[in-house]
C-alpha cells in the first residue's frame, strides 16, 4: 500500500524468491560456458594467422610479437606492419617443419 507496493505476508516467505531462481541460472550458465571455453594462450614468435578486415585475404600471416594484455597481442604481419588483435582474431599457423615431423612420426606407427 505504501507507495503503491505489496506488503509482505508469512505467505511470500513460503514462494521461493525469483532473484535466488536467477542468480542460480546464471551462475549455472557460466559454468557451462566456461567448461567448454578453451583458453587460447601464445608465445613470442609464434607463427600466427590474424583476421584482415580490410579485405582478401581473409587471414594474413604474421608473428607475435608481443603479449597487450591478457587477450589482446601484437602482431608483426609479412608487410612488416604491426596490428594488435583480439585473441578471438588469431589462429596458430603450422610451419612446414611441423608439418613434416607429424607426418614422420606417422610412420613408426604402420
């Protein structure tokens, strides 16, 4: 009645509050998220591909060059240009050496 509110009964102590049914979800959600939320970490002169915005190609070939923050890196492209990206903006690139060892040791195995 004050303010053009309910007032509060023994009986709203018995419904369960829609803030605690909230903050339960979320909380559950969260979880969910960050169990299949892979974390994505680089070094220093890592091999990487960074999303181009500007145009084509769509990945471009760079290095890390360095570490901005925790999600952020800079990036030293072919051109010799520097970009900062987004962890979500990178992909590691395999150099052919790498390439050329998982195949070898696919041998021992046959």
């Amino acid at each position: 009645m004050l303010f053009g509110r309910r007032l509060r009964s023994h009986l709203d102590l018995l419904m369960p509050s829609v803030a605690t049914r909230i903050q339960a979800n979320q909380q559950q959600q969260k979880a969910n998220h960050d169990s299949k939320r892979k974390l994505c970490e680089f070094d220093i002169d890592d091999a990487v591909y960074v999303k181009n915005f500007i145009g084509i190609p769509a990945w471009l070939p760079g290095v890390i060059e360095k570490c901005r923050g925790p999600l952020s890196y800079l990036v030293k492209l072919q051109s010799n240009k520097m970009v900062c990206r987004h962890v979500d903006h990178v992909k590691i690139r395999m150099s052919n050496n790498d390439v050329t060892d998982i195949s070898d040791s696919d041998d021992d195995f046959l």
